[in-house]
C-alpha cells in the first residue's frame, strides 16, 4: 500500500475516471511517474466495481481499493448490512475479514469488532478505509485468524468466518472442508471462545450437504437480493440439537420478501389442483430452500404438480415471489398452440416441462416481451399446459 495513491491529485483522478474504459486507460502515458501506472490502474478498476456494490466506499474520498478480484469477493453493503441485524450481543470476531465490508457493518451494531486479515496489505487497506470512514471500535490483526484467538486468549459473543472456496491451486472448491479455514475440522477449537458462530457459504452449497458438514446448525439464512440468492448464512449454536430453521430473505428497495420453515416439521399434505384465477412463482431464495410444501401448506395454495413448484388459487394474496392473474389456461396441443399462441409476443417461463425456452420460442415463433406472460408447465394429471398470464 503506497501513501502516495492518496495525494488529493492521484485521489482526483481516480475519482474522475469512475466511467472510463479501464484497458485503453491503460495504454495511455501515466500522468504520475512516481507511482506505478499498473498500481493507478487497479485502484480505478476497483473503483469502478464499487460502485453498485459498496456506494459507501465509492463516495467518500481517499478510500484505498485492493485487486478487482478482492472487490467481487467481498459482502455487498445490503448483505453486509442485513447479516448485521442478525449478530446479537456487544463483541464479533471476524475471523476472514478481507476488504471489511461486513466487518464495517458489525461496528454499527456491535461495542466490538476484530478483523482478523492474513494478507497483511489487504489488512493495512481495511484499516485505513475504516479511519476515513470514522469507525473507531474495530481492531484490525494482519495475522491468521486462529493465532489471533490464542493472543486474545477471551471470549466473544459471536465469530463470523467466510472460507475461501479456492483451494492452493486457485482451484474452486465444493465442500467446506477443503476451504480455508476448513470451517468442519476447526469447530471444536472455534466453540472453545464462543457459543455462536455465522458460517457464509456461496449460494451453491447444497443444503444437505452443508449439514453433513456442519454440527450444532440452528438456522440457515438464504439470502437473495432482487431475486437473486447471493450468499447462505449458518448459524451455529453450542450444542443446539434440535431441526434446523431455514429462514429465507430477498431483499427489495419496495419490501423485503420473507419466508420461514422449519426441516423436517412439516406433517401435512399438499393439496393439488387445476390453474384457477391466480398463480404464484416463489422468490429464488425459497426455490434454493427446497420449502416447496411448506409455502403451500403455509399460504393455503394449491400446487400445480409436485414438480412445477407454482401454487393457484381463487383468492389474491400477498405472496414472497412473483403473482400472476390467469387468463386462460389451454392444452399444449398443436391445433390449439396454433390458435392461441402462434406468432404472438410473450415472456417465457418453464415449470417442469420437457422443452426449453428456446426451443418453444422457435417452434411456435413467439417473440420476446409484451404484457403477456406464459408459463409452459405440467398439472398434476401430468398433462402438459401453458398458463397466458398477465403480471401483478
């Protein structure tokens, strides 16, 4: 980390360049021969990504940006920001804390933060930042996070750690015992300074799986933003038994989307029926927690069919996902695909059906967009149907 990135002209032009085309910046003479034209480089790139993700960095001055790679690996600021409402207590260890977005956040709710960050430049940057930003109550360690426990040698109320899912080999990982930290093999060690621990996983760590992994699992965060599912959250409590909660949130600048279940509660039966005047399609969160009974069963919907995941009924309700209004419901057969659909303009969802999106617009020519929206499905008589919808 070089002092000199943050002279106010060097500053100024990063700042000036948040549009700019980072590869043909990049063939231009360095307007600043004492620093390195590769190191201004990184720091406008970074910049750029910035942004959308953390408009509290990207607005304020003299802040100091890692590698790119270090900025699309961290926690955005809405995540960072709703994980923090879940720590309760006055103290966290961050035993992965990187760039420190979360950590940032933890320091809005919590007396005491410890950002724990082997990569020593990476550390010294989240130190810095966290200065300029005037936080005052995290304490920064450019040290392995378990040596930083033995040195503190004291108790907190909760640890957060984010593996890292590339093994020495720069390679993608898929359990959580080849991450760094191997999360698995370390919870005795971990419980022996706390009694709650928040272990972030990537979205596609198969739940199961996780809990295989994983002891002491009392609920399961799922959490997507604008309908998409960003991270998964597992919270850990010393010598907790009993199911998991799986608690999903998409969350939205109109309202937050919120849906809970408990594994292995549910003891009613899923009702079926035919498409009536309404149909819901669950948010992403709830589709990657598998609660496809549980939101029927709690929402008094019928399902479609086991498979479809899209639930009907007479009654408009609020509903965490996407709600349709019917228009007509009509057998996927040629006369009458012909009759209603051939050539029309339509939005294009499939639900448990043997054809893709492709290759439907392509056999009954259907162009892209409109008002319309149709959703090629199966009933539960495994007869293939089309719902023509529009939005609500």
């Amino acid at each position: 980390m070089s002092n000199l990135l943050l002279r106010s002209e060097i500053q100024d032009f990063i700042r000036s360049h948040s549009s700019a085309d980072v590869a043909k910046l990049a063939l231009q003479k360095n307007p600043f021969p004492d620093v390195k034209w590769n190191v201004i480089i990184e720091q406008i790139a970074s910049y750029q990504k910035a942004k959308e993700k953390l408009p509290t960095w990207f607005s304020s001055k003299f802040i100091l940006y890692p590698p790119k790679v270090s900025i699309e690996q961290t926690s955005s600021e809405i995540t960072a920001k709703y994980k923090s409402t879940l720590i309760k207590g006055a103290s966290i260890i961050d035993l992965t804390g990187g760039f420190g977005v979360d950590a940032y956040y933890f320091s809005k709710q919590l007396k005491l933060v410890v950002h724990c960050e082997m990569n020593e430049e990476l550390s010294l940057i989240a130190a810095h930042n966290f200065k300029e930003l005037k936080i005052q109550n995290i304490d920064c360690f450019p040290i392995e996070s378990s040596a930083v426990l033995k040195k503190l040698d004291t108790t907190f109320d909760c640890i957060y750690v984010d593996p890292s899912r590339r093994n020495d080999s720069k390679e993608k990982v898929f359990q959580l015992k080849d991450c760094a930290p191997n999360v698995p093999d370390l919870l005795p060690f971990y419980f022996q300074y706390t009694d709650t621990i928040f272990v972030k996983t990537a979205p596609f760590l198969d739940i199961q799986a996780g809990l295989g992994e994983l002891n002491f699992v009392k609920n399961i965060h799922i959490i997507a933003v604008d309908n998409e599912v960003k991270e998964l959250l597992w919270e850990l409590s010393r010598g907790y038994s009993s199911a998991a909660t799986i608690k999903t949130v998409n969350l939205k600048k109109e309202r937050n989307e919120v849906f809970e279940f408990r594994l292995n509660e549910n003891q009613q039966h899923v009702t079926f029926g035919f498409p009536k005047k309404y149909v819901y399609e669950p948010n992403s969160a709830i589709m990657k927690s598998g609660g496809f009974d549980e939101i029927a069963i709690q929402f008094q919907l019928e399902k479609l069919h086991s498979n479809s995941h899209l639930y009907t009924s007479n009654d408009l309700i609020p509903f965490p996902g996407r709600v349709f209004s019917i228009q007509e419901t009509i057998s996927y057969q040629k006369n009458e695909m012909k009759l209603k659909l051939n050539g029309i303009k339509a939005n294009i969802s499939t639900r448990n059906f043997p054809e893709s999106v492709e290759e439907i617009r392509k056999k009954w020519n259907l162009k892209d967009g409109g008002e319309t929206y149709c959703f090629f499905t199966t009933n539960f008589k495994n007869r293939k149907i089309v719902l023509l919808c529009t939005k609500i």
